[in-house]
C-alpha cells in the first residue's frame, strides 16, 4: 500500500504538468487582434502619403496571408500547432499590428485605391490648350 502513495502523487503531478502545458498552448493560441499593435509601431506612417500607404498595405496584405498560409500548412504535421506558434505566431502578430496602423493612416489621410492600370496625374502645373480665334472675316460675308 506505502508504494501505490508514490505512483499516485507522480501521477497526479504528471497530470497538472500536462494540464499547466495545455492551458499555456491554449492561450497563444486564442491571442486577440487587440495584442497585435502592440508588436507595431504606431508613428510609423505618419509621413507616408497616399501612394506609399496603398503599396505598403498591399504588401502587408501578402505577408499576414502567407504566414496565415505557412501556420495552416504546419498545423497539419505532428505537433504541428506548436510549431506554427514557435515559428511564424510573432511575424504573423507583428505583421497585423503593422497593418492595422497602415490601415488607420489610410483612413486620416482620406486615400481612396487607385487600379493597378491607372496613369498617374502630373503633379506640375500644366500648359494652357490655346485654340486659334474664330476668322471674322467669314461671318461678315
């Protein structure tokens, strides 16, 4: 009976050790769009304009999709769920802290989307279209 106390007690430790790891995973896992911009820097766009905002959201856009891409391919594997929080959880936080302050400057700076095909406007001042005089002579006659 003294021995089964022992294998008792390890198995009870085994049991809230693993219990402790489960509710440790569980929690990276449930992380909030709230914690993202804290991995961001919010003055980062402060001086971009409109052009710049529109490539970097593009860009930024890429990014949370493919480390959203690489996390779903890795929790497939064994053990996978952990990997994909070890290797890509903080670039994929990071990524929609950035995008989510692209984004907000997007919306003071008032930008709209502009189509891929769209030819710039000059920005410099331009030349006056002169049209000839109509000939006076021709409506006297």
């Amino acid at each position: 009976m003294s021995a089964s106390l022992p294998n008792r007690l390890r198995a009870c430790v085994a049991l809230a050790a693993l219990l402790a790891a489960g509710l440790a995973l569980s929690g990276c896992a449930g992380m909030s769009d709230t914690v993202s911009p804290a991995f961001a820097d919010p003055g980062k766009y402060e001086l971009y304009d409109c052009k710049q905002l529109q490539t970097e959201r593009t860009s930024l856009a890429k990014r949370t999709a493919e480390l959203q891409r690489l996390m779903d391919k890795a929790e497939t594997g064994a053990g996978g769920t952990v990997v994909a929080e070890l290797a890509y959880r903080n670039d994929y936080v990071a990524a929609r802290g950035q995008s989510h302050f692209a984004e907000e400057a997007w919306q003071r700076s008032k930008c709209r989307e502009t189509p891929p095909d769209a030819t710039p406007t000059p920005s410099g001042p331009q030349r006056p279209v002169i049209k000839p005089a109509p000939n006076r002579n021709s409506a006297v006659r």
